[in-house]
C-alpha cells in the first residue's frame, strides 16, 4: 500500500512541476514576447512543460 501511495505523490509531483514549468512559459509568452493570452496559449505552455519534463526525466545523459 505504501508503494501505491508514493507513486501517485510522484506522478502528482510531476503534474505540478509541468505547471510550474508552464507557467513560467506562460509568462515569457505574455510579458516579454507580447503573445495575446489566451487558454489555447495557456494549454499549449502546460503541454510544453511537460515534454520538458519528460525529456530531462529520460535523457541519457
């Protein structure tokens, strides 16, 4: 049980740090680059971050 228990904190982890991550997109987006906001760009950035998250989690490296 408390194998089932860590592993949905840790996949719930990863959900927050593709938030995070995407967040932080968002914000480069809207500030700096000036992009309309929007929920499109919102989900989008969400997607982004958790490709990123995905490839620094499997690098071979």
């Amino acid at each position: 049980m408390s194998n089932l228990i860590n592993e949905i904190l840790l996949r719930l982890a990863k959900l927050v740090a593709a938030g995070v991550i995407g967040a932080i997109l968002y914000l480069i987006a809207v500030g700096p680059l000036g992009i309309v906001s929007s929920f499109e760009l919102a989900g989008i950035c969400w997607i982004s971050g958790s490709v990123a998250l995905l490839l620094v989690e499997s690098s071979p490296f």
